[in-house]
C-alpha cells in the first residue's frame, strides 16, 4: 500500500507546536504536503518570530513523519511569517509597523521599562523586526537602556528618522531634549507630542512597534488606546499588593477601549542570594498568578529581582543582548515567545485588502 497525503496528515494532527500548545494542522501551519513514494517533503509557516525553535521544530516533525510506515526521507522547511493583526475599531494600521505592543503599568517603579526593552531584544533575536517608542513624555528612559546618543534626522522635512540601537529602530523624547531637561508640558502638549513621536517617525517594515507606557491611567494612556492602532497589551507589576492594585487599574482600562491583554509579567518575583542561595520573596508571592486567574488572563512569566538586570540596563545593554546565553535572557525570549503567540492568534487585518471608493465629478 502505498503512502498517501492523508496519511501524513494525520500524523501531522499529532505534532504539537510547544510555543503554541496546538498541533501544526488545526494552526494550519503545516502546508505544501507533498508524497512520492516514499518521499516526504513539507513546508511549516510559524506565525510568531521563533528562529531559536525552528530547527527542534523540524527535527520534532521529521521525527514524527519517520516513524510512519513506507517513509524513507523526510524533508521539512520551517519558516516564520509575521502579518498585521486586527486592533480597535475605527483606528487604522500605522505605515510600517505591523503590529503595535503597549507594555503598561499602573504604578511606577516596578520595572516596566527594563521588561519592555528586554522584551524588544528578544523578539528581535527571534528574528523578528522590531521597534521602540518611548511614550513616557515626562521621564524618558530608552535612550540610556538602548546606550544611544544623538537627534533623529529627517530626509524630507516632515518627518523623523528612527535611531537605532541593539538593533532596535527607536524613538523618544529624550533624543530631542537635554538629558537633564524637565518636561514642564501640561497633558494636551504631552498628548500631541506623543501622536507626533509616533506617527512623524519613519518607521521601517516593523513586525513589532514596542510602546513603553508611562504608570498610570492619565491622558497619555487614554490617547494612545484611542487613536493608536493597538494590537494587544502586556501588564508589568511586582507581586506586592499596592503594585497589583495598580496594575489592575491598567488591565481595567485597557479592557474598556476595546484592547486585549497579552498577558502578565510578574518582575521581582522572587531574591535568589548570590552568596548563600538563599531565596525570599521580599514583595510578596503569588500575586502576579492570582491576578491572572481573577482576570481570566495568562502570565507570561515571573523575573527575578536580580541586580545584574539593572546594572546592565542602566549601562546601555540589556540582559538579552549583554548575556544572551543567561538563564535571565532565556525567561526574557520565552515571555516574547508567549507574547508573540499571542499576538498571532488575533484576528488578521484585513483593511488593505478592501477596495478605497472614491467619489469624483466627471
């Protein structure tokens, strides 16, 4: 008897994605089954940038099709495809970026500006092209995180150039101001400087725009879930009960807008002594996983309170880019992972496929 496409299939049914938790079949991520004796050759499209997981992918599926009878060779070609997703109704897509990521906080101090550039870096060592825009108007951080100096530039007059940095296409308001400049701005100024850091940057074919959010649930927050086309936000808090309250004020707005949350990062979880070993939870445990299961959300992981994340954010280079091979890096490109995921099971968007009408005297 010999082998059949079907047959292949069906095998197939049961290789689990382990980024997706679902087989390659129903995700349709497995295309191109082709079947010549005892050939067998296929194509397999990730949705989520994941350049660490494609060749345990390929082997897991080649391993999988081997042991199907009549089977003599295998080939798999695994690939990543990263494609806009839908966001609130009535915003459309930003030029150049597909896909734009709020990582928010309802308190300051919780670290939120360390995760979310962490988490740029890793979805960019995953292979995916991403971006940075520091919204933070009044306290702007990128520029020391990403260790970049200097203005952006502008081509055409009307709009800016990104900087760059690990990397990462990036912008902020501290490219444009002294580093020791306050930002005396009531909120319309800050509001508009916003729109205009966001949508003046000439972006470049970004899979990902990261936004770093200020704490709190003001008008910078409110504009940017209003009028900026998101595709889903993560929350950052500790496990202590004040950081949660907070962070449950964000989860709350970013629900009424009309934004899915991507999930929940626990930061500090847990102080590991470098000396003796000995481990304490100095902001409290569990809080991080109680909110996600209050909320129906998931958490996309627990980061220690480590000192070497901060040392390295402060001097210009993150954890995952100054020591990518750490245990710390591996949890900072598992919660891009799980975000990215998260992402790609959302909705295409579908606007650029709709024919523009236009309405003219003749």
């Amino acid at each position: 008897m010999s082998l059949t496409v079907d047959q292949v299939t069906e095998v197939l049914r049961t290789v689990i994605d382990p980024n997706t938790g679902r087989d390659l079949v129903s995700t349709r991520s497995a295309r191109n089954v082709r079947v010549e004796g005892g050939d067998v050759s296929l194509e397999v499209e990730l949705g989520y940038p994941g350049k660490s997981q494609l060749e345990p992918i390929r082997e897991q599926v080649a391993a999988a099709l081997r042991q199907l009878p009549g089977v003599s060779n295998v080939n798999v070609a695994v690939s990543m495809k990263i494609v806009a997703h839908a966001v609130q109704r009535g915003v459309k897509l930003l030029p150049g970026v597909k896909n734009v990521i709020a990582v928010a906080s309802g308190k300051g101090g919780v670290g939120k500006s360390t995760t979310a550039v962490n988490l740029a870096l890793a979805l960019s060592a995953e292979g995916a092209r991403v971006g940075m825009l520091d919204a933070d108007i009044y306290g702007p951080s990128l520029p020391m995180m990403l260790g970049i100096d200097g203005r952006p530039e502008s081509t055409d007059g009307k709009t800016m150039e990104p900087l760059e940095g690990h990397g990462l296409q990036a912008n902020s308001i501290g490219f444009l101001i002294e580093q020791d400049n306050p930002m005396v701005w009531r909120g319309p100024m800050v509001t508009s400087a916003l729109e205009q850091l966001l949508r003046q940057t000439n972006w470049h074919d970004l899979d990902y725009l990261i936004v770093d959010m200020p704490p709190g649930t003001g008008d910078i927050q409110l504009t940017l879930s209003q009028k900026v086309p998101v595709t889903g936000a993560v929350i950052v808090t500790t496990p202590q009960d004040i950081a949660l309250l907070d962070a449950k004020k964000g989860l709350k707005m970013f629900e009424k807008v009309g934004i899915p949350i991507l999930g929940i990062v626990e930061n500090m979880a847990v102080y590991c002594c470098p000396n003796c070993g000995h481990v304490e939870h100095i902001f409290g445990e569990g809080g991080g996983e109680k909110m996600c299961a209050d909320y129906g959300v998931d958490l996309l992981g627990s980061l220690p309170l480590n000192r070497s994340i901060r040392e390295q954010a402060d001097t210009g280079h993150p954890t995952v880019v100054s020591d990518p091979g750490s245990p710390i890096a591996e949890l900072y490109r598992a919660m891009a992972r799980k975000v990215a995921v998260k992402v790609a099971d959302r909705a295409r968007d579908m606007t650029s496929k709709f024919p523009s009408i236009v309405v003219q005297n003749t």
